[in-house]
C-alpha cells in the first residue's frame, strides 16, 4: 500500500468515527478529505486564537497542541490533544469566535480543511447539511 492511500485510509477511518462527519456517504467524505491540506507548524506556534473568527477545521496527523482559554484570572489550560484528533469543527457550523486558543507543544503536522471548502460539499448536499447541524446542536448543548 502506498504512503498516498495509507494516509488517505487513516483519514477516512478518523473522519468516519467523529460525530461531526458520521452522516456522510462515503464519496461525501472522500470529496472532504480531496480538500484537505496539511501544515506543519513548530513548537509554541498559536494555531488559532481564542476570540478569532473560526474559519477552518484542524486534524492532528502527528504532534502534539495544548488547548487554552482565557479566565478572568488569566489563561488555563483545558486539554492536550494527540494524533487523530481534531478540533475547530463547531468554526464549519457556526460564525462564533473561537473559543479556545490552541498551541502546538511541539512539531506538529495538521490536515486543514477551510470553512469555504466544507461550504462547497454541503452546498451539493442540504440532506446533509441539516444532519451536520443537528450534531453540531447536540455537542454545543
């Protein structure tokens, strides 16, 4: 097998088992992950800020990122999260600020998908869109 469908293998198999994207078809979900494009950030690097307009979604491919968020007190730190994990999907749902600032702890390589792509799939689709919002509903509650 080759790195190409190795890698294209584990993002499905990820995708698949998030809340978010459970609803998709499997062709729905191999046109997503078509859009994907990886990054790789250093350590210390603030991948998005707390308060910023949310306009993309984040899969961790390898490395390691700290999850913050602002206390009147000062910053805390809520979460770490690994490999094939993800966050800044309820940014695709919703125009809200971000509500977390995220740090890679170290190198960290990063499938991004942009809120106009994921914009682009549902448009061809409203059965889903509507299947996405309702998980989407359920997480934020």
């Amino acid at each position: 097998m080759s790195d190409t469908n190795s890698i294209f293998g584990r993002l499905r198999s990820v995708l698949q088992n998030t809340y978010f994207f459970q609803s998709l078809k499997m062709s729905e979900l191999d046109e997503l992950i078509g859009h994907l494009r990886m990054i790789r950030v250093q350590k210390g690097y603030e991948i998005i800020k707390q308060g910023d307009p949310g306009d993309a979604f984040y899969l961790i491919a390898s490395g390691k990122v700290s999850v913050w968020k602002k206390k009147p007190l000062g910053k805390t730190k809520v979460a770490d999260l690994g490999e094939d994990q993800f966050f800044g999907e309820m940014a695709l749902m919703s125009n809200e600020p971000r509500n977390a600032t995220i740090v890679a702890e170290e190198v960290t390589e990063l499938f991004v998908l942009q809120r106009y792509d994921f914009e682009k799939i549902l448009l061809k689709n409203p059965v889903i869109a509507l299947e996405l919002k309702k998980a989407f509903l359920e997480r934020k509650k």
